[in-house]
C-alpha cells in the first residue's frame, strides 16, 4: 500500500502519551437512555462507561450501593456483572460503553496465509 489514508495530526504532547497507553482495537458503543426507560445488560467484557447529555443512575448486582453520574463521569464495568441505568432527568442521557477486543490466539499466525489467498505477500521481518 502506497497511500495512507489522512489522519488528524495533534502537536499536544499529552495526547501522543495518552494514544501509547491505549490498547487497539478498541469498541465504542453509543446509546441513549431515555427518560422513563431502564435499561439493563450483562457485560460482556471489562469496559468504561462515559456519560453525557443528563444524569444517570447505575446500579450493578452484588452491589449495595446505587450510583449516580454527572455528565463527563466516567464508570469502570466489570466482566459479567449485571447492570442496571436510568435517569431522572426530563431528557436522554448519552451514553458510551468501550472496551478492548479480546484477542483471539492463531490471528497473527493466520495472516500470512490470508495475505497469499489475496495475492499479497507478507511484510518482511526487519
């Protein structure tokens, strides 16, 4: 591949720390929660939910506690709890659940091969 597609370039230092910390690939999901409505999941992987919009209530299972976020709060989840969310405010909270793709064993070992069925030839060591 000749070209690379563009890309937003930031001089801040802090974000390019920030962008090493990260594990790629990474799942964003958005969601609103809407006045009236509980909504209610078992999570599939550790994740971090983000809040915006209104306030929202979250309570998880096996948890004495009901927590409540404010917009820019950020929650940790873990693998396999229930939850439960709601708001008590007259409009949609938004929501963002992300977390890191599991990585699945045999993938790298896998590339080579697809590479040749595609016609392509595998990057060379360095």
């Amino acid at each position: 591949m000749d070209q690379a597609s563009p890309q937003c370039m930031d001089d801040d230092p802090s974000l390019s720390a920030y962008q090493q910390d990260e594990h790629l690939p990474k799942v964003v999901v958005h969601f609103s929660v809407v006045p009236g409505a509980t909504l209610t999941w078992r999570v599939d992987a550790d994740s971090t939910l983000r809040v915006q919009g209104a306030r929202l209530w979250l309570t998880r299972i096996n948890s004495p506690y009901d927590h409540w976020l404010e917009p820019g709060n950020e929650f940790r989840l873990r693998r396999r709890e229930r939850v439960w969310l709601s708001t008590d405010s007259e409009r949609a909270a938004r929501v963002s659940l992300s977390y890191a793709l599991p990585v699945r064993p045999g993938l790298i070992r896998r590339w080579p091969g697809r590479l040749a069925w595609l016609g392509l030839e595998a990057p060379a060591a360095r």
